[in-house]
C-alpha cells in the first residue's frame, strides 16, 4: 500500500510558488521535531 501512495504522490507537481513554500513549511513543521535535544 505505502509503495502505490509514494508512486503516485511522488509525480504530484504544485505549480503556485505560495502553495509550494506554504505546503514545505507545513510538512517540516510535522516531519522535523521542534525540541532538537531528542536528537543530540
């Protein structure tokens, strides 16, 4: 199941620059934990 949802998310294209930056943002702010001391 993950590898059809990776095949097609992955060929998704997101052509407004604000949608882009707004929809990075919104990902690293889940995919990247705030409290940096877990990783150290």
């Amino acid at each position: 199941m993950f590898d059809e949802i990776h095949k097609m998310q992955s060929s998704w294209v997101v052509s407004d620059e604000q949608l882009q930056l707004e929809l990075r943002i919104s990902v690293s702010a889940v995919m990247i934990p705030k409290d940096n001391r877990r990783i150290s």
